[in-house]
C-alpha cells in the first residue's frame, strides 16, 4: 500500500460531472491498492466569484492587505470546502470510504499572514490515521491554521502548495498535479499552435519557465518540491496522455539545450537619463524601491560618456506609477537629466539547463529575431535563461520565432 498524493485544479472539479470523472479516477486508484491523498481546488470561477463578492459590501478588500485580508482568507477557502465535500460524498455514493479534511484538520500549520501565508509545519497524523483505517482522503487546498487557530491561505494557485507539501510529508513517490492542459510545453500553445508537450523537466528550467509566463503551476509549489526532491507529474484531467515529470535531474535522455520559450508582459522599462557616474548612485536609486517592495528586474547601465550614464531597468507594469513617483524626488539628488517610462514592452525568453555549457545560444537568439524584424531594446541572462526585452507588439512574433528556431516543435523529450 503506497500514499499517492493528487491535486485537482479548480476547471478538473468545475462541475458535478467532472467531479465524479475526477471520483472514478481516484477511486480507479484505490481499487489498484494504492492509497489517496487528494487535494482540491474551488470549483471553476468559485474564488473570484467570491473575492468579488466580498468587494460588494467592502470596496477595500484585497488579498493580503489587513484587516480584511484574515476575512477574505475565512471566505475563500469555504470554496475548497464544498470541493472536498463533494468530492468524498461522490467517492461514497460510488461505494468508497472517503473522508474530507479542511487544512486545519490535515494538519497545516501556518505563519499569520493571510493571504500569502507560509507553512510553518505539517503534521500529517490525522490523515495518516484515516488512510490506515482504509479511507481516501480529501483535503482542501491552499490553507492551513495559525497558532491562534485562525484560517490562512497561501495566495491564489496555491492548492499546488499543498498537494506539494502532503507528498513531502507522507513520503509520497510522486505528487500528481491534474489540471486542463497535458502538461507543460514548450511555448504557450495560443501563440505557438504546434507547441509541445515536454515529458520532463527539471526543477530549475520549470521555475525559469514559470516565473517567465508559462504559468502551469504555482512557483512556490515548485520551490517547495525541489527543496524536498519531490517529483512532481503535471498532467491533463480528462486526457490520457502521460504528463510532463518535472524532477531534479540530471535528465538520462539525449535532450535539447533549449527547452522551452516564455514571454511575459506585465513589464514596463525606466531609464534614468544623464546619471552621473560615480559610487552610491545605483544604490540610492534602488534602495527606495526595495523599501516599497517593487522588484526591479532587467538592470543595464550603459558605459559612460563624460562620467554621465544612462541606467535602464524593468518594473512589473502595474507597478510602473508608484516607481516613478518613488523616483522623482531622487532624480534631483543624484543630478540625473531625467525619468523615462515605457509600458509598452514584454520579455521574450528562451530557457534550458543545457545551455549553460554550450556556447552559441545567445547568438542564435538575437539572429533569429533579427531576421524576424524584431528589435532588442534590453538583454539578461541566467545560467539557463537569455532574455530579451522587446516591444510588446512584437513578443508573439518573438516566441514563435524563437520555437521555430530552435526546433521545439519536432526535438523530442
Ligand atoms: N482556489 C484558489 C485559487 O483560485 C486556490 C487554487 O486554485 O489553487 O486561487
Ligand atoms: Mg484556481
């Protein structure tokens, strides 16, 4: 008798009848004498619709932000209930014994911050004691307690995080992430139609990938799984199609250097003009910000002419007005001519592990865009990532000329 661990997205139980698909796959594993540990997201649209529900009769609620934020954390989570609910009492009318357990019950232990809340431990004896006397268990997702008993959750995607957490707790082999695309690909398959599905990743490229755009999991469900070498499967619901592993790697299979292709446009780009060169000024720039929790990202600073400097960076585009207010005061004490937003760009990136000891990657990029007519403004690089910004009008065409570039669409693995 094995634990497995699944996790069904919110689209996977968005109605009665795929709630009961979701049921008779469940249940098609515990007849194979495999026990389940199953979470669950809210049905369908069930967490905006509450949000927005909450919005009527109290204009400031947002996620995080007190008081409301414990209030909404309360509210949110009654959708994962009627999720787990539903879901045992399906896996009882078909003749199994299931229980469902809220995140207090299961044994998430979290910090107070609501609606970003971090598990601070998890103590997995009351759904071990349900699985040994032969229940499937259902959990619902994205919450646990604090010490005062109160419900946190841990942002929006978050069931991930606890289908990730339970597979670490109990030992599971793997944590099986059931949701409506078959697994994750190589570009995002609205812009590139012969996009492929990957059969493995590793942690690395899948987090570069991620926070990149290609949203198929919650980063910090993938974080978590790295730290304990938890396998995660993303597969499709209601396909059959095998899913994509992502792992620690190394991979043994012969595989492309370039994995996959992310783009993102939540990006706006700032450049001070005229900045003198001399020490202190980048931190004096960038340290206001940090205080007001606006990640920068893409950073060049050109090489200077007569000691003045231009110095460019990305801010996440709806955080472009409060940087430039943050900023002006300071244009002034650091002598820079002046302040340029630019909301109108994306990033355009190609990922893989491989990439780190091969040299030409780079050049291959900025080719292949070059000869797509595609101009680029900013250029950044991890160990496994180059990323270009570019104009947001163009950054489709970007992806789909990179995937064509480097072969995704046909290289296999
Ligand atoms: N229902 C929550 C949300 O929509 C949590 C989740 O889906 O993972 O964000
Ligand atoms: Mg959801």
């Amino acid at each position: 008798m094995a634990i497995i661990v699944q996790k069904y997205g919110g689209t996977s139980v968005g109605d009665l009848d795929k709630l009961r698909q979701v049921a008779r796959r469940v249940a098609a594993r515990f007849e194979a004498g495999d026990s389940p540990v199953v979470a669950v997201s809210a049905m369908g649209k069930t967490t905006d619709e509450l949000i927005a529900l909450a919005r009527q009769v109290n204009a400031d609620v947002t996620i995080g932000i007190p008081p409301a934020a414990r209030e909404l954390d309360m509210l949110m989570v009654t959708g994962e209930h009627v999720s787990a609910s539903l879901l045992a009492l399906t896996l009882q009318a078909m003749g199994h014994p299931a229980v469902s357990l809220g995140g207090h019950q299961a044994g998430f232990r979290t910090d107070q911050a609501f609606g970003k809340a971090r598990i601070l431990n998890l103590e997995p004896e009351r759904i071990l004691r349900e699985v040994r006397e032969g229940k499937i268990v259902v959990v619902a997702g994205f919450h646990g307690s604090t010490e005062d008993g109160d419900t946190a959750t841990f942002g929006r995607g978050g069931s991930d995080t606890t289908a990730v957490a339970l597979a670490a707790a109990l030992g599971a082999r793997v944590c099986e992430i059931y949701t409506d695309v078959e697994g994750v690909l190589t570009a995002d398959p609205r812009v590139v139609p012969d996009a492929r599905k990957l059969d493995e990743i590793s942690y690395d490229e899948m987090l570069e990938l991620a926070s990149y755009g290609a949203r198929v999991m919650h980063n910090r469900a993938v974080e978590l799984a790295a730290i304990y070498r938890v396998p995660i499967l993303v597969a499709s619901t209601f396909g059959e199609t095998p899913g994509t592993l992502i792992h620690g790697g190394p991979s043994v299979e012969q595989r492309s250097k370039v994995r996959g292709v992310a783009y993102d446009i939540d990006v706006a780009k700032l450049t001070l003009l005229g900045v003198p060169d001399r020490p202190g000024i980048a931190a004096t720039i960038f340290e206001p910000l940090g205080e007001s929790n606006i990640s920068v990202d893409t950073i060049v600073q050109n090489v200077s002419h007569d000691n003045l400097t231009d110095l460019t960076f990305t801010v996440a585009r709806g955080e472009l007005e409060q940087a430039r207010a943050i900023l002006e005061p300071f244009l002034k004490d650091v002598g820079a001519r002046g302040l340029e937003a630019d909301a109108s760009v994306a990033k355009v990136s190609i990922v893989g592990t491989g990439m780190q000891n091969a040299p030409g990657y780079a050049s291959r990029m900025f080719r292949a865009l070059a000869d797509g007519g595609i101009n680029i403004q900013m250029i950044s690089t991890s160990e496994i990532r180059i990323t270009c910004i570019v104009d947001d009008g163009q950054v489709t065409d970007a992806v789909r000329v990179l995937h064509e570039a480097f072969g995704l669409a046909t290289i296999s693995g």
